[in-house]
C-alpha cells in the first residue's frame, strides 16, 4: 500500500537539500553539490525499495527490478531531482519519489510483475544553468554529442563537458548513455506548473501532449560609452535595443491565438552594468514554445526578423545562436485512454489537457508509449520558492501510477 507518511517524510527531508541562493528557496542547480547530495538521498531510497542501481555516462541513474520473465520489455517510470535557481521542492520531486514509492509498496503487497520495472532519475532536466533542458533524457535517447557537451557553457563558463567530468562522469564517451532496451511503457507524474487543475477543480490531469521550446541566445553589440557625454543621436545603447526586442518577443508570442504560443526573455545581461556607463554588450536568453510546431517556427522566425530589423535601425551588430529546439510531441490516443480508464477505476475525477511545459517524456514518445499524469499545484505556481502541492494529490497520483504501472507489467497487457 502506498504510504503517506513516507512520502511525506521524503518531501520535508528534500526540502532541507539546498544550497542558499539570493530568493532562497530549492536551489539543485545540475551537477552542483546539492544536486548530487539530493541524488545520491534518492539513491538511498531507490536502494532501500530494492532496485539495483546502474549510472550512465551522462549520470542518470536507473533502478531494475526484475521481473517474473526478464526476457520481456520493461516498464519504465521516473522523474528528476535537480532544480531552478530559487525553486520549488515539487518539480520534478513528486514524479520520482512517487516512482519509488511505486516499487516500495509493490514488495510489500508481495506484488511481482511479469516485466522488469526500471526506474529512473533524470540529471539536469532544468535548463538553469546550461540554458537548454531535459539533458539526461536527451543523451539517454542518443540525442547528445561530445561537441554538445563542449558548447553548452553555463554563465560562469563552464561547459558541461567540464561538469560531467567534475563528477566523476564519463562524457568523451557520451554515446554509451544511450538506452536501447526494449520498453513496454514509460510513465512521468509531474505538477501541473499551471492553474487549470486547481482553477477547475480537478485533481488528475491526463497529459494529451506536450509543448516544446525554442531557445536562442541574441548577443547585442552596442557601444559603452560615458552616460553624460554621449548625447542621444550618437548613442548604441544596447539595453534600449533589448528593450525594444523584448516587446516584440512579447508581440509576436501573443499574435498566435491559435493554436497559441508564449514567448519570455528570460535572460537578460548587461555589461558594464554601471549607472554612469551606457550599456554596450547585452545578452539576452529567449524560450519560445507551442504545441504546434508550424506556429512555434512562424514565431521564431518572426523573432528573429524583429532582432536584426531593430539592430539594423539602430546601427547595433546583433549576433543570434541558436540554443535547442524541440519537437512538440502528441501523446499516443491508446495510452491517454489508458491513463483515462486508471483514474476511472479509482473513482478520481480527471480532464485531458496538454502541457505547455517541457518534460522528460516528450523525448520517449516515439520510442515506447508514453505518459503523463499532473495534479494541481497552489496557484499554479512553479519555477519558484512559493510552489506547494496538497499530499492528499500527491498520495492519490502514486496510487494511480502504482495502479497503471500493475496493469501494464502484466505479460497479457497491451495497448
């Protein structure tokens, strides 16, 4: 039987794995001490449910519980572990901490599935640091090179190449992460990091699909000159630049109704950055995403004709690089009805909704039938030291994983 209490004492004994940062909250950031320190907590647990632990190139860690026919595919089930600057203890907690409760209450209740089970714990699924996310799953799927590792640099210059390395890690062989057994299912619950749940009520989404980002960096090349000597007509003030780019990231984002499509400038650095200085060099870090990715393309480009037309007009070099861009992926229909039919028997009541954050099931879509169960988070807030999650959801969405997971091991079941 699942146990409340253990969750619970999980999540409070996470929230105490941080790093102080300067808006406090859960401070994980990918490949940092307190990353690993709540990793290797985790470990434990996966450890102490009775799955044999293997680590890849990359440091996802999978936990294997055989089942009664090893031959067959294994379901696979997870979440991550490493946060945002000044997070919350939700994100990405309550998918693995429910998949090892899943296992735990398993062996209790002497249930043995007919498949092996595999759970995992994603590495670097946020892109706070590196600039681009849901890392571990990428180079789990292959999707990773040595010159990915190489470019992928955080602000204060490392790569993470030099990441991987500074944990013990293996990244010249990169490659060796990917996964190619044969899978039944893959399975993610997850916070909504939305208000629709809790706005109507309803405590289990079924995810239909999921929303992809495009992410650039645009390096804006203005002039630093002296703030008092410098009248305006001979002026290249970069962040006046960025401003004006900022609006039209804003523009171009809400011209798509539908299907619809959100754009943020997330990063914004300004160097000299002194009161006295006009601004020169500006950095600005943009996420565009959709479900849709034709609107999602339209608006990048368009984007991007609004960079260079603005810099052009104020006589600024922009250079933009491309970060990522991702693939927004629909749900396969038998496993939405699936997931539909668990909560159904539970006498939970659920809506169908689409994501429109990223996740690391968008990148098993394809590979294994995929899914995703949400449950509300308080005032849909995420991302931030306010995020909470009620554990009456919490406990309710591991016994639907725990009861989705049952059915599908079976050696019988198919989609």
């Amino acid at each position: 039987m699942v146990s409340r209490e253990r969750l619970e004492q999980q999540l409070q004994h996470l929230q105490t794995i941080t790093t102080p940062g300067a808006g406090e909250g859960i401070n994980r950031l990918a490949f940092t001490e307190s990353d690993e320190e709540g990793r290797r907590y985790i470990t434990s647990l996966m450890e102490e449910a009775g799955l044999s632990i293997r680590q890849d190139a990359f440091g996802n860690v999978i936990g294997h519980l055989a089942g009664r026919d090893e031959s067959l595919p294994a379901v696979m089930f997870g979440s991550h572990s490493d946060s945002v600057p000044s997070g919350g203890n939700f994100d990405g907690i309550v998918g693995i901490l429910a998949a090892v409760e899943v296992v735990r209450s398993m062996k209790e209740d002497g249930f043995v599935p007919d498949c092996p089970l595999e759970v995992v714990l994603f590495r670097c699924e946020e892109s706070g640091r590196f600039g681009t996310a849901t890392l571990g799953s990428r180079a789990m799927r292959g999707e990773l090179t040595t010159a990915d590792l190489m470019r992928f640099k955080d602000k204060d210059g490392i790569s993470l190449y030099d990441a991987l390395e500074s944990c013990g890690l293996d990244p010249a062989h990169i490659e060796t992460a990917k996964y190619t057994r044969p899978l039944k299912a893959f399975f993610e619950v997850h916070i909504e990091q939305g208000k629709v749940l809790e706005h109507r009520k309803i405590p289990l989404g079924v995810v239909t699909g999921i929303a992809a980002p495009t992410r650039m960096r645009v390096y804006i090349h203005g002039n630093a000159d002296h703030s008092g000597a410098t009248p305006m007509p001979l002026r290249h003030d970069g962040a006046c630049a960025a401003a004006e780019i900022i609006l039209a990231v804003e523009k171009a984002a809400a011209a798509r109704k539908e299907p619809p499509v959100v754009g943020t400038v997330g990063i914004v650095r300004v160097h000299p950055c002194a009161m006295n200085v006009i601004p020169g060099e500006v950095e600005l870090g943009i996420d565009i995403r959709s479900i849709s990715a034709e609107a999602k393309a339209s608006t990048v480009a368009d984007v991007k004709l609004a960079v260079e037309e603005i810099c052009a007009r104020r006589d600024i070099p922009v250079t933009i690089e491309d970060i990522s861009n991702g693939t927004p992926v629909v749900m396969e229909e038998p496993v939405v009805k699936f997931l539909d039919a668990m909560c159904e028997k539970a006498g939970v009541p659920y809506i169908e909704m689409p994501s429109g954050a990223g996740h690391d099931t968008m990148h098993w879509v394809g590979y294994v039938p995929a899914g995703m169960l949400f449950i509300p988070c308080k005032d849909g807030i995420s991302h931030n030291p306010a995020e909470s999650a009620e554990l009456d959801d919490i406990v309710r969405v591991t016994r639907a994983l725990s009861e989705a997971v049952r059915t599908v091991s079976a050696k019988a079941f198919s989609f």
